[in-house]
C-alpha cells in the first residue's frame, strides 16, 4: 500500500499502530478513544518509533484531561482527532456538542487538534443514490464544524471521513480524506450491497467436507473459530458450491443444505467469500499468498497479536 502511495493508516488497537510502525508508515491514527492504559502504550509507541507520526481519537473532556497530564509528564504533544457522532451511535460526540468540546481542548495543555474524525459506518443503504444523499445530509453539520474549528485553532484542519459504503462519494466531495479498509480483500457482504464498487474478492477461507449427515445435507470444518460470526447466516458464500446454504452453525462446523449430498465426498474443498472480511482476518495466524493456483509464499498476521513489544 505504501508502495501505491497511500502513506496514511488508521489502526483500531496499539498492536495494530505497532505492525505499521515496524514498517515506518509516516502517519497512524489510533482510531479509538483511548482509556488510560492504552494512552500509556500509545506514548511508548510514540517513543519507540519516532519515524511514525501517531495520533489519536477524543470525544470527551475526561479522556482528553488524561490523555494531557500523561503526554504532559511524558513531555510530550498529543495529536488528536475531535470523534463526531453523526448516528452511528458508538463513539463520537454530537455535532451540537462539539464546539464546547473543541474550546476545552484547545486551551488543555500538551494538545494538539489536528482536526475531526466522522465515521459513517451506518450510512449503507444499497441504492447508491439514496446512500449519496444520506451522507451528503449528514456532513452539513460537519462541514460547518470544520469551519468553527478552523475559526477557534487559526489555521486549517483534517478532515477524516467515511468507511468503504461512502468513500466514493466523500472523494467525489473533496477536501476531506476517506478511510475505506474492506477494499483491500473485500468481501460477500459489501459485494452484494454496494455493487458499484469495482472490487474483486482476495480473501478465502478454505475448508472440507468432514461428513454427510443427510441426502440433503454436508457438514464442513468452517465453524464459529474460523469465520466472523456477529452477521446471520449466511456468513459465507462458495465459489465452487454457490447452491449450498448454511444452515447451522457451530464452533468447528458448518451444515450446508444441497440439492444432493451424493455429489459431495469428504475430504472435498470448498473455497469461500466471507460475508465479512475484516475479523475473518485476525483469526488466523498466517495467510497462505496463491499465484496462478500455487502457493508461492504466507504472511504471519501480526496484528493478531494483542501485544507486539509495546
């Protein structure tokens, strides 16, 4: 990805920030409100690997007074990202609230406001025009904040926008950076709800048939420790078995209902999107690279592991 240019990252966990440091990515934001043990481990960080510019989340004053007495001791300057919460309801504060938030950073010691994270993860209604026009509705609030922000620090700011269902069209708006991520592998879920998105699939899960329980019905070996779980079935689509449907699932297995189990023998592979990529990806330890159907090299999965060095 550097290699193509894109020199910022965003990471969810300090494991995660670690992986692009190793790699010197020049700027990581910790997207994530920090607690007090993760500000802790962020300032290590920042202190273990100053080639990596890193920054982080805040949507409120208690995390922001914690995040400066401990950068203040640490002698040093947090660079943050004012969180809005434009109705995804997870983190953020509410537009309405954020210039009383923004003057109570900007006169807290040993902070640096670089400018506003809106993630509009929520906003992913399949027609793409109707999605347009929710995120367009939703980021005229924004757009009046960045301008109150900029009016209060004296200069200009960053804006963070958007996931993969509305990078195209924050990049079709401009003055802001998108921060799509299931681009990179993409998945089932994504291809079937924004289909105006030009990505292939580069991600499997590849599994076998173990049983045949029924006429009906085979059994395989992708159960719950093997695939994100959190959507309803089904979890995952076969590029050679399309007609199967799961029907259950459990910790080490999947029951697929076929037309007839008598074309199927154990041991048979079955190659599968995920519905969803992105945790599918940090149950394993290492990817297998095929090129040209051979196997030609595996990536271990370092952001799998909670802690690093840090």
């Amino acid at each position: 990805m550097m290699e193509a240019g894109i020199k910022k990252f965003k990471a969810a966990t300090i494991a995660e920030a670690e992986m692009l440091a190793l790699i010197k990515a020049p700027d990581v934001l910790l997207a994530y409100p920090p607690t007090v043990p993760k500000i802790k481990r962020l300032i290590r960080l920042i202190q273990k690997y100053p080639d990596t510019q890193f920054s982080c989340l805040v949507d409120n004053e208690n995390t922001a007074v914690a995040i400066s007495e401990l950068f203040s001791s640490a002698k040093l300057t947090a660079l943050v990202y004012v969180d809005l919460n434009l109705g995804m309801n997870r983190t953020g504060v509410r537009p309405e609230n954020a210039i009383s938030l923004f003057e109570i950073l900007h006169s807290t010691p040993a902070l640096d406001i670089l400018g506003l994270h809106a993630y509009d993860g929520h906003i992913k209604d399949r027609d793409i025009n109707i999605r347009t026009e929710d995120c367009r509705r939703a980021f005229e609030p924004v757009l009046k904040l960045k301008h109150a922000l900029e009016e209060i620090v004296g200069r200009s700011t960053t804006l963070i926008a958007g996931g993969s269902p509305t990078c195209f069209i924050h990049a079709a708006a401009g003055n802001r950076e998108c921060s799509p991520g299931t681009f990179v592998f993409w998945d089932k879920g994504y291809s079937e709800n924004l289909a105006e998105q030009p990505f292939d699939w580069a991600a499997l899960v590849v599994s076998r048939v173990i049983s045949i329980p029924a006429p009906d019905m085979i059994c395989i070996d992708l159960g719950y420790k093997s695939v994100a779980c959190e959507n309803p079935l089904p979890r995952v689509y076969f590029l050679n078995a399309p007609e199967a449907i799961p029907t259950a699932q459990s910790e080490e297995h999947l029951v697929l209902k076929v037309s007839d189990s008598g074309k199927f023998n154990p041991g048979d592979i079955l190659y599968g999107v995920p519905w969803h990529i992105c945790p599918t990806v940090a149950l394993y330890d290492k990817a297998l690279i095929v090129e040209n159907n051979t196997i030609v090299d595996s990536w271990e999965i370092i952001a799998r592991k909670r802690e690093i060095s840090i």
